[in-house]
C-alpha cells in the first residue's frame, strides 16, 4: 500500500517555504505532491528549485479546493491519498498509525489525524480538532471545538467513528474517492469535503479519527475567517450539503436554516458586521439559484438517517450554553 501527499497551492511561497521542511522530513513513506492552482508568484519555481524530489502538477486554472484536487487527483497513481493544507506541520511519523489503520481496517475509507492550533499548540485547531459531526439542521462542529469554542488537548479524544474528516488534512483511498466522483465542484472551497465523507456515509463508506497522528495547522492562512467570503462560503455551502444530503422533510429543514441563519445575521448587526450580513444574504441567493442541480443530485442520491445529533447543536451551544462535545 503505497500514499500520497499532495499540497494544494495557489500563490503560497512563503507557506511553502515554512512548512515543506517538516513534511519532506517526515514523510519518508509517501511521495510528496504540489498541485499548483495556476499560481501567479514564482512558487512552482520554488519548489523546483529547492525540493527536486517533489512532483509538480500544475492546474490549468484555479477552479478552488474542490476542483483542484478533482484535477489534480487524476495524476496521482499511489493507493492513498492525503490531501494536506500548505499551512500544516506534520509531525514524526504521523503517517504510521494511518497506514496501518488502512491495512488493518478495510472497511475504513477515510482518516483524519488530530489537528492542533501551530499557534497553540495545546490546543485543537477549529477546521476539524478531533473530528467532525453534523446535527440535524446541517450545522457542523467537531470533538473539541463548537462554534468558536475551542477545547485544550488533554487526549480526551480518543481513535473513534467521526461523520466527517478535515479538508485540512484529508486521507482517503483513491479507489473511494473517484467511486464517490471526487467534491462537488460548484462547491469552489469550504465544506466540499463535508459533503464528500456525508456522501461516503451514505454509501456506507466508514470515516474515522486516528488519535496517535498529529498535526499542527494555522487555519485561515489562504482565507482568513473574518473575511465576508469565507463567510459567504460556509453558509452556502452548508446549505448545498445539506440539500444534496440529508434525509427527511427538505422543506422543513431549509425553512429552519432560513430561520437560524436569519438569527445569524442578526447578531452580525448588532455587531456592526454588515459586510457579513450582506455575505449571509447573498449565500441564500446563491443557494437558490443553485437549487434546481442540487435537487436533481438529491434525487439521484441515497439518503440515511443516524447522521446527526438529533437535537440542533444551534439551540445546545447558544440556549442551553453547551460548549463542549461532551455535553452534547
């Protein structure tokens, strides 16, 4: 069983240039991989002239996460894939305990490792922590991180069944992934592997948390969270998954998101975000205009129920002030 690393990059030299070090340093198992969404600085050039034992792939256009990786993948032959941020860094032998549950656990297709803040590193990081789950209005959150409240590591998260893996660090079996058709390009970023492991779930593909493999990321490195498109993209995207995904009463469950996301927007006012209140509105107006292909994937979907906590992760964290995954 053979792995690769594949680093997707967009004008991000100097993230290159922090964090290759670690990952060619400790990844003497895999071989490593830059898939170049037609970057503009001289980052190929970097990688060229500095890494040599790296492979370049480089996209035509830049089409995002999920529709570089889509492009990219197609030149990736080894039995695993490990889609890994530039703002990540590895650890020694992080790849161990993931290849070793692969062998020993066919019936497990996708992994995720614990994340840790690089910026504190005691703590998890927010784009996955120690696995990700869904409650049952498409909200996600993570062991060890609910909305913004983020846990201290303490190994309170041990290897365990998750519903979804982080894009930040992503493994999956390459014959998975394209049996799965790769992300759904009209995500561009954010989500889209969300979308993938409730689509892998709902085809019984398992999706699992590997306690013993570490890594430190910076998060936001490429789109910070307080920009309004990060915004924009995790309230739209968030609706398209749950759209394409969820079994029971569409109607019903997008009438309550239009409820919950309105609340949202609300407490950007009064927060003076009007930037991300404008960002909210016009996700919804995305999500519409998309609506016709997203029913037609739901219709030629499979749908389970069990995916979620049953009861709204919204009402546990803001009403009942419910901070942690242990009190859910």
């Amino acid at each position: 069983m053979n792995i690769a690393v594949v680093i997707l990059n967009w004008n991000g030299k100097a993230l290159l240039e922090q964090f290759l070090p670690s990952v060619t340093s400790y990844s003497k198992e895999a071989t490593i991989y830059v898939a170049d969404n037609a970057s503009t600085d001289n980052s190929v050039a970097f990688v060229k002239a500095n890494y040599p034992e790296i492979k370049i792939i480089q996209n035509s256009d830049n089409g995002g996460y999920a529709k570089g990786y889509n492009d990219a993948l197609k030149h990736v032959e080894e039995d695993i894939y490990c889609l890994l941020n530039s703002d990540i860094e590895v650890t020694p032998n992080w790849l161990l305990p993931i290849l070793e549950t692969f062998k020993t656990e066919p019936d497990t297709a996708i992994i995720q490792p614990k994340i840790l803040d690089y910026n504190n590193k005691t703590s998890f990081e927010y784009a996955g922590a120690a696995g990700g789950f869904i409650d049952k209005f498409g909200y996600p959150y993570c062991r060890g991180r609910i909305f913004n409240t983020i846990e201290a590591d303490t190994n309170q998260y041990q290897d365990a069944s998750i519903f979804w893996a982080s894009g930040a660090c992503f493994f999956i079996r390459k014959e998975t992934f394209h049996a799965l058709n790769g992300f759904d390009e009209s995500f561009f970023a954010h989500m889209e592997e969300i979308d993938l492991c409730w689509r892998a779930f709902n085809t019984n593909f398992k999706t699992k948390y590997i306690s013993n493999s570490t890594v430190y990321h910076v998060g936001g490195a490429t789109l910070d969270a307080s920009h309004p498109r990060k915004t924009f993209l995790n309230f739209r995207n968030s609706l398209f998954t749950l759209t394409k995904n969820a079994k029971g009463n569409l109607l019903v469950l997008v009438f309550a998101r239009l409820v919950l996301d309105g609340v949202a927007g609300l407490q950007f006012l009064l927060q003076l975000k009007f930037t991300h209140l404008v960002a909210i509105l016009k996700a919804h107006l995305s999500y519409y205009r998309h609506l016709p292909s997203l029913l037609k994937a739901r219709k030629h979907s499979i749908q389970k129920t069990g995916y979620y906590n049953k009861t709204s992760v919204v009402w546990s964290y803001f009403i009942e002030k419910k901070r942690k995954f242990s009190q859910l």
